[in-house]
C-alpha cells in the first residue's frame, strides 16, 4: 500500500506517521527526516538544503525528487510505503505518479491531516527545533497555503483524498487516521 500523508507544518504527520507505518507494517519515507540527516551529515546535499529549510522554504524539487527516487528502487518499498511530508506542491506530485507508474505501482491514498494556523503556530513553538521561529513558521504556513494545498485539489480530483481533523489528543487523531485506512482497505 502507497499512502501519502499531507498536511501543515505541526499538524503531526511524523507523529501519526510513525504509529501508522507501525501498524501497516511499511516503511515510512519522511523526506523533511531525510533532509535534516543529510544536513546533519555535512553532506552535498544537506548544505544546498539547509538555507532554504532555515528560511521555511521548500527545498528544490531536483534535490527531493533524487533523494525518492533513490528509495523507490529500494526492494524493501515494493510493498509500499507511507510519505511523510511529500509531495509538497503540483510539481512534485506529477512526477511521483510518474516514478509509481513506471514501477506499475498507483498511489493507494493521500491522507490530509486539518488544524488552524493558531494551533500549528503553539504546537511548532513548543517543540523548538531550528526552523521553529516566529517568522520562520508562519514562512512555512504562507508556502503551505500557496504551494501545498493545491496538491489537494490535484488529488481531490484523482478520488484519492481523505481528510481528517488533526486536533484533540495524538490518541484520537490516531483512531481517525486507523478509520480513514480502514474505509480504504474495506472498499
Ligand atoms: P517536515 O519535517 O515535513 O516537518 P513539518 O511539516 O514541520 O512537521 P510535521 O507535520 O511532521 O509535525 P510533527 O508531527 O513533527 O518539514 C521540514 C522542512 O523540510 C520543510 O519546511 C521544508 O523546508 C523541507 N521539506 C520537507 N519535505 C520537503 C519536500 N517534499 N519538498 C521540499 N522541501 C521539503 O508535529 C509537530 C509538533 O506538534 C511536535 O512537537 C508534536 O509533538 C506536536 N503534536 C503532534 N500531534 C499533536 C497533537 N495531536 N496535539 C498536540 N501536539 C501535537
């Protein structure tokens, strides 16, 4: 099963990731993880990445898409995967069907996850990681609404998206994104 996990920055797709892919029994591909090991590692690419996530931009897309499609050839994702954190606008969307199509694997579904901007901003402020300021969130929340929400739309009209509300206890939000994949598996 290929799920896509989407949402704004706070809304808890590494949170329910990490207790869906454990459920589901499939890898978790969080590219937002993948670009802070490479900053973390002092390699190519985490130095091109690193000033664009400190200002809340998004990475350019050569860059993400190389590091997915590195991993798509891994045998250990032929049974599917969850992405964490991708795509992140209609660029990157298009070219994920066409790396999944190539492998005659289609997306299964995309999971939205909802919360108010108010609500991201207290959650990103109590966490505290670098790209957690101020400015730098609500950045992020000016290029989720521009670049990543249409991503939504894209998917709307694939009949693929389900969105659920990302508020109330990690617990609960869990009990909704369990109910969304069942929906899906049971049809
Ligand atoms: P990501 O690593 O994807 O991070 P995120 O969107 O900020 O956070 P997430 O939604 O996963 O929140 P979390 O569960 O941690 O991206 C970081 C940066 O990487 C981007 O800004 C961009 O620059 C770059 N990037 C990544 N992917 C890219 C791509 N495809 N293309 C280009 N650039 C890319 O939760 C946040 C906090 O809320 C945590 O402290 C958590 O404990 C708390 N929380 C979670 N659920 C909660 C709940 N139900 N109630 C209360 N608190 C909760």
């Amino acid at each position: 099963m290929f799920i896509v996990f989407i949402g704004p920055p706070g809304a808890g797709k590494g949170t329910q990731a990490e207790r869906l892919v454990e459920q589901l029994k499939i890898p978790h591909l969080s590219t937002g993880e993948l670009l802070r090991a490479a900053i973390e590692d002092g390699s190519d690419l985490g130095r091109q990445a690193q000033s664009f996530m400190d200002g809340g931009q998004l990475v350019p897309d050569s860059l993400v898409l190389n590091l997915i499609s590195e991993r798509l050839d891994n045998p250990e994702l032929s049974a599917g995967c969850l992405f964490d954190g991708f795509p992140r606008n209609v660029q990157q969307a298009g070219l994920l069907d066409q790396l999944l199509d190539h492998r005659n694997r289609p997306l299964d579904m995309v999971l939205e996850l909802q919360v108010e901007d108010e609500e991201l901003t207290r959650r990103l402020l109590a966490r505290q990681r670098p790209d957690d300021t101020p400015d730098t969130i609500a950045e992020r929340l000016r290029v989720y609404a521009n670049q990543t929400a249409p991503v939504l739309e894209y998917y709307a009209r694939q009949g693929k998206l389900s969105s659920i509300d990302g508020n109330g206890s990690p617990e609960d939000v869990f009990a909704r994104a369990q109910e969304a994949v069942r929906q899906l598996t049971s049809s």
